[in-house]
C-alpha cells in the first residue's frame, strides 16, 4: 500500500447514524436519499446522500445549491468514509453547478465520521425515478427526458419497510425478497439466525430465509417471499417476526449441534459484496 493512503477499514460506516441504512444505500438500494448535516466547522449545510449520481458522479453541487453525494461509486481507497467524505467536501467548495465526477485517491483526513452532525438522524427516501438528480427549475427537454427514462428503466423496485428498521423489499424479476441489514456484530447475527434456523423458525408468514450478504462490514440475511408479495403484505408479519429475531441474538447461550451445523451451512453459503 502506498504511503499515507488510508488503510482498508472493514465496517467503513460505523458510528453513523442509520448505519446499516449507508450500507443498504451503498450497496442494495437502487435509488434512494437520505438526509445529512455537516458539522458547524464545515458551515452546517444540509446535504443529500444518494446511491447514484448521473455519470457515476461522485458529487455533485446543484446549480440551486442543492448539495448531493453519492455512495454507489467506485473505491478509491480502503476506506470508503474517507472516499465519501473527499467527495462531499470537494462539492460543498465547488461553485453551484459543477460535478465531483471522480476523487482520485484520498491522503488520509476526515472522514464521514469527521465531517457530518452524528445527532441528524439519516432518514432514507426510496425513489423510484432519478428525477431527483435535477434542479425543480431544469428545462426538461425531450433529450433529457428520454435520458432520464433510459435511467429509470435500470432500477429495481423496492421499498423501505415500516415495521423494522433497514428492511427492504424488492422485486427482482418474478420473485420478491426481502434484504434486511443489521447492526449487530455479524457473529452475533450469524448466532441468532443459526438458533433459528435450527428449529425451523427462520422464516415468518411463507417466507424463507435463504441466506446473507456480507456488506461494509455488516450482516444482511435476505430471505425469498411468496410469489406476488407486495411490501405492505409483510409488514405485519415482520413485525411479527422482530422479537423472535432479537431474542434469538442475545441469546448467548453455546449453540448446540443443530444451531453449529445450520451456522456452518450459512457461512459457506454468504456472499460478500465487494
């Protein structure tokens, strides 16, 4: 590793309000925001996160002021806080209509930990069109319209659940899933979902959990629902579903040989992203 760039960082997002929410934003959602604030130091302005930027942008100051950064971009270094932070700042000193359109590779500095207000909460907004990208004020002309329905043909439809935290619903193709991240320590996720899938209870209301990703550090048990569920129909059972989850994690009794073997099947079957 060259000297003075950051070194890799495994949980890269930790400490944030809405953690698992910056992994699902940077990771599984297609197009979605989600509020920011930086720190009086870095003049207290309200930023948007997104996933995506046209262009793969890495930022972008919008000619209204309107300041956004996005997640789904291209690592630079190990330390995908730093890279996010590099391109925030980098926008927040451009003049009103330019695009970060890449950082390069960061020195070590702030990261994101560093450079926004940990008391505003990240309160995420699923989209399901990239309109957003533009000024309310932009001349829509036919170009930009079919440029932006060419965008929104590519996203995924998915929604952000209610009845838990991180939960999103998704409809991939004929079949729906849920991808739900969490904020405990993975091990301690693992556990839990062994425990359950053990005794056969993993899976709520015809839904059956098929596994995890590794993302950002962070555990994100996906499970496959019946055919046409739409994402108000698995509120309730979720719900539902929550406190047998939670108490299957703080359980911290040793796994007996059902819940070792079930773990073991979940770990040779994870995927990590990235």
């Amino acid at each position: 590793m060259a000297k003075n760039t950051p070194e890799f960082v495994l949980r890269p997002f930790e400490g944030l309000p809405g953690e698992p929410d910056w992994v699902a934003l940077r990771e599984l959602v297609p197009a979605a925001t989600a509020t920011a604030r930086t720190t009086a130091e870095h003049g207290a302005r309200d930023v948007v996160v997104t996933t995506v930027l046209p262009n793969s942008w890495a930022a972008l100051h919008r000619a209204d002021g309107v300041v956004l950064v996005a997640l789904q971009t291209g690592t630079s270094s190990g330390d995908a806080s730093r890279d996010v932070a590099t391109a925030l700042l980098e926008a927040l000193d451009a003049e009103p209509g330019t695009a970060v359109e890449t950082i390069g590779l960061p020195t070590p500095g702030p990261r994101l930990q560093d450079v926004l207000d940990l008391s505003v909460p990240f309160e995420v907004t699923v989209h399901d069109s990239f309109s957003y990208w533009l000024d309310p004020s932009t001349e829509v002309t036919p170009e930009l319209q079919a440029a932006m329905e060419e965008a929104d043909a590519g996203i995924v439809d998915t929604r952000r659940l209610t009845s838990a935290e991180s939960a999103y619903w998704c409809r991939m193709g004929a079949r729906e899933y849920l991808r739900w991240a969490q904020p405990a320590d993975e091990q301690v996720v693992l556990d839990g979902l062994s425990r359950l899938h053990a005794r056969r209870e993993s899976g709520f209301d015809d839904a059956k959990f098929i596994g995890y990703f590794r993302a950002a550090g962070i555990v994100v048990p996906v499970w496959e629902l019946a055919r046409g569920s739409e994402a108000d129909d698995i509120e309730k059972p979720v719900a539902d579903f929550v406190p047998r989850l939670q108490a299957a994690m703080a359980d911290e009794t040793p796994l007996d040989a059902n819940a070792r073997r079930a773990r073991a099947g979940l770990v040779a079957r994870q995927v990590t992203l990235r």
